[in-house]
C-alpha cells in the first residue's frame, strides 16, 4: 500500500467519484466518503474499488488485471482432483463466513485489508442483490469460497480462501464456470497474482478496461 499523497481527491459528502484516469503512479484515485451499498455499487461501475476503510480509500491500477473466459486453463493436477468432487459446492449459503474466511491471516499474511467494516459493508451489498460468495464444504464444515461484487454483466472477484488444500482453486473454477453460463462478460481481478495467473489471467491497460467496464455493467442484469 501506498503512502498517501496530495493527488488523491477528497470525496464530498454526495455520492461522486472523480475520473478514474486522474489516479496517481500507484492507481489511488481518491480519499473519504463511505462504504454505503449506493457508494459502493457507484465505484464498481466506475472503475474503482476500495481498499481501506480509515479513511476509505479508492483505487483504479494501471494496468488491470482480469480472468479472461476464453483463456480460462484449469492445471491438470487440479483437473483430475476435481473429477473426484472432493467439496460441496454452494453459493450464497455462508456469504459473511467466507468474507471472514478471507480475513483470516494465513499463508504468509500478517494481516487484512478486510476489516470488520468491510465485512458489514459486503454484507449489505449481498443483501441488496450485489455481491455474492461461492462456498466449498467438506464433511459439513466450510473449507473455501471466494465473494465477489455482481452488477449486470461485470463480476469483480474480491478475495478467496482455503483451510483444506486447493479448496480456493476449486471454488475458482467453479465460479468461472457459473459466470460463463450465465453470460458474464468481464471478469475482474484487479491486480494479478501467482495463483490467478496460472489460470490464465491477465493485464490489460486501464482505458481498456474501462471500455469493456462500460459494455458489461450496461448489460441487463444475469440471474
């Protein structure tokens, strides 16, 4: 994370956000304002995300990452653990236990960006039809899932977890392939890492992902 500097904006109190292009060197965009659903859902549809909650902080990084569909490649070590359907798959059943799933430390983390404020924060956005979590259970207890914010065509994929092995990957896959049926066209991912980018993920520039941003959020709302 950044040291906040004087370039970023400071949110007034209506709901704004200033052009995503005006962001600094390390994509932070603006400071301030709140993490309401209409805020919320208004920063997603214009490209940025938040990452901390005091103060609130928004980001749009260039370049951006994204899960392309069709490049979309599932390791085979993964494909043939798969086949053995070794979890449960649900979604939506446990939203706020996988975002507190997510928030715990683990895998060389210290710490979280996912605070107790963002966990209500999500919660009311899955409340209010927007973000949604996929799970991965075994022998009854939640071992994965990852959550993510859903607006017409567009799905930003926020964060996943594991207390079993590979239990996040699987929960991956899974959701790529809801999202391709039911006719998401953009998948984000915000900044790549060794795990997303074995499965094909991506960077592409901003002003292109702003672009197809425009046509995925504008489409109708996908069951």
């Amino acid at each position: 994370m950044s040291r906040f500097s004087d370039t970023p904006i400071p949110l007034p109190r209506r709901i704004w956000f200033p052009d995503p292009r005006s962001a600094d060197a390390e994509g932070l965009v603006a400071v301030g304002g709140d993490l309401s659903v209409e805020r919320l859902l208004l920063a997603y549809r214009s490209g940025l995300f938040p990452w901390t909650h005091d103060p609130v902080t928004w980001w749009s990084p260039d370049p951006r990452a994204i899960m392309e569909f069709e490049h979309f490649h599932v390791p085979r070590s993964l494909a043939k653990l798969m086949r053995k359907q070794p979890f449960e798959i649900t979604v939506d059943r446990a939203f706020r236990a996988v975002m507190m799933g997510c928030a715990e430390s683990g895998d060389g983390r210290t710490g979280t960006w996912i605070t107790p404020e963002f966990i209500a924060a999500y919660s009311r956005l899955h409340a209010a039809g927007h973000a949604h979590s996929l799970e991965c259970w075994q022998g009854g207890a939640l071992v994965g899932g990852i959550y993510g914010v859903a607006i017409g065509g567009f799905f930003a994929g926020e964060s996943m977890f594991h207390r079993v092995s590979n239990a996040s990957k699987v929960a991956l896959v899974h959701l790529v392939i809801r999202l391709r049926e039911q006719g998401f066209v953009l998948f984000d991912i915000q900044m790549l890492t060794p795990i997303t980018r074995q499965f094909g993920a991506v960077e592409i520039p901003r002003a292109d992902y702003l672009a197809r941003l425009a046509i995925a959020v504008a489409k109708p709302r996908v069951a």
